[in-house]
C-alpha cells in the first residue's frame, strides 16, 4: 500500500536577487518556464513549476529575489515572495557561494527567525561550480550556525550539480496526498504571459541600466491562424519618451533583433510558427497602475507600504 502512496505539496525558493532561483526552478522542471538573466531582479512574480520525482510531485514556487524594497514595483515584488513562502511546505534558501553569508542573506534570515520560524528551511549554496571545494565546508559551517537549517544541498543549478539529491530530498518531505497537477504538466502560467516574460527576458539582455526595471511587457492579442500558426501582440510600456528610442535602437534595430529572439524561443517553446508583433508604447504612470500589476501576477496594494 505504502508503495501507491502518493505526495504532493509545494517547495518555496527563495533567496537574494540573482541566487539562482529560476535557473534551479528550471532545471528540476526540466524546461523554461521562468526567465533568467545576469542581472538582479529578473523574476517579478511567483512562478509555479511542476516536477515529478517517482510518485511524488514536487510543485517548485519561483519568488522574486529578497531585498530591501524602495518603490512600489520593489515592494509588491518581496511581499509575493514572502507570501510564496509562507503558503509553502518546504523553503529552499538559496544562497551564493562566492559571495557566501552576505548583508542581504543576514536579513533574510532574520526576517525567517522573526516571523517564520514555523516554515521548514533547508539551504541550498548554489554556484559551487565558482568557487574551491574547501571554501564550501566552511561556508556550510558557517550558514549552519547562523541558522539551524533542516539539511544543507551543495548544488550548480546551472550545470545539476547535486539538484537530483535536493530533488528527491524534497520529494520525501511533501505531504501524502494526490497529485496537485497531471503529472505531464510543467506550469500553471498562463500561455500570454509566459511569452511576454520571454520578450521581458530578451529586453533584459540588451538593455542597460536601469532600464529593464523601468518596462514591463503585456501580451495583448493571441491569435490563432487556420495554418497552425499564432499571431502575438504585445505592448512595451516604458515610462519617458527617451526610453521609447532606446527600446527601439536605431532605424529600430534592437526593437527588431529582440522580437527576432523572443519569437525563435516562442517557436521553440510552442513547437510551431509564431508571428510576434511589438510595440512599444510611452505610460509615464505604468509603474503606479494596479492593472499592470495584475497583469503581472502581482498584488497592487501589496505595494504600498
Ligand atoms: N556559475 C553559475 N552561475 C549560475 C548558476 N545558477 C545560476 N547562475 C547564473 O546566475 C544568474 C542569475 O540567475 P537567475 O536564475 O536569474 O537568478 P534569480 O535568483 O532567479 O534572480 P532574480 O529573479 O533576479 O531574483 C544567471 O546569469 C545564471 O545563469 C550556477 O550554478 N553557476
Ligand atoms: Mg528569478
């Protein structure tokens, strides 16, 4: 009987800007379903991924990173990651392991012990592939006696490095229960916005400064082709006139080579053609706007302070 017994429940990442939230939330998913960049605060809402390991499903929770928050956009962004968190069975901290137990780590880990010490944490130092095997036992030392963490995972999320172990780890500490998504399917973002987070992504790696933080992408139309094709929409939003001109590059070059990129992924992603048609569109107020918010999968007045 033991051996039908199925569990399901969620796994929480949270952790720093830039830790590698998303790139571990892609690889136990075992595809993108969530953007990733160099830069800080890439991911704006909780992204949900589901990954399988034997009976037992693991449905990953991707959280924008944990900072101080000064605006508005700052502030809707670290409340939806502490609710992700929070609602969660198992938080998976992750942290950097060159730069190790940081200011921001600190803060986190005083925000867990203040108010969450209910929720169950492992660690995750992620990037070991950046530093020397030896730095590593003393960074878990450390970390271990800064917080009394349920188990400790060395991992490189980008190249799998020790994820398979976190993975099954997880798996064994979900609830008994039944699945909470069939078993083929990876997200539960919806289709629109998962293609304007990819035009956001490309954005995001042309652009500088800034910038990226400064425009957000909203899909506006998806239409179906009797070809088997789809037509997508979207609008830039960015908010002064100069931002418009960088956007779109000159003649409207960078403007074409991102629509060029998100359009190749899109394919990729859809497995058939897509016609991606950008436009970019100046919205001094974006940023004060609750329907961009909604749009974004994010609370409007979670943004107030
Ligand atoms: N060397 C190395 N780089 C990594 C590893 N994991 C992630 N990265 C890189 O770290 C950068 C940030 O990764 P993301 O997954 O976007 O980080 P994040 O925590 O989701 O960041 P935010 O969404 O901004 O909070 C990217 O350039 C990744 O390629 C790793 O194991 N090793
Ligand atoms: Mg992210």
């Amino acid at each position: 009987m033991t051996d039908t017994q199925t569990r399901a429940g969620f796994a929480a990442l949270i952790g720093e800007p830039n830790a590698g939230k998303s790139t571990l939330l892609n690889w136990m998913v075992g595809a993108k379903v969530s953007i990733v960049t160099h830069k800080v605060q890439t991911t704006r809402a909780r992204i949900r991924g589901v990954a399988m390991d034997d009976q037992n499903q693991i449905v990953f929770v991707d959280t924008p990173g944990l900072f101080r928050p000064r605006r508005r956009l700052d502030r809707a962004m670290v409340a939806a990651a502490w609710g992700g968190a929070a609602d969660a069975d198992v938080v998976v901290l992750l942290i950097e392991a060159h730069r190790g137990l940081t200011d921001g780590v600190q803060a986190i880990l005083d925000a867990l012990a203040e108010n969450m010490s209910h929720v169950r944490l492992a660690l995750a130092i992620n990037k070991i592939d950046r530093v020397k095997a030896e730095d590593l036992l003393a960074l878990t030392q450390k970390m271990n006696s800064a917080y009394d963490f349920e188990k400790t995972f060395l991992i490189s999320a980008e190249r799998g490095h020790g994820c398979e172990d976190l993975k099954h780890w997880l798996g064994e500490q979900m609830p008994e229960g039944p699945w909470l998504y069939p078993d083929d399917q990876i997200a539960d973002l919806p289709m629109r916005m998962i293609a304007a987070e990819i035009t956001r992504e490309k954005l995001t790696l042309r652009l500088h400064q800034e910038l990226p933080y400064q425009l957000t992408v909203e899909t506006e139309k998806w239409e179906e082709r009797k070809d088997g094709s789809a037509r997508i929409d979207q609008i830039v939003y960015v908010s002064r006139d100069g931002h418009k001109g960088i956007v779109l590059g000159k003649g409207g070059e960078t403007a074409k080579a991102v629509s060029k990129a998100a359009r190749e992924e899109l394919q990729e992603f859809l497995g058939r053609k897509v016609h991606l048609f950008l436009q970019v569109k100046v919205r001094p107020n974006w940023l004060e706007e609750s329907e961009r918010y909604s749009e974004m999968g994010l609370d409007f007045k979670d943004g107030n302070a």
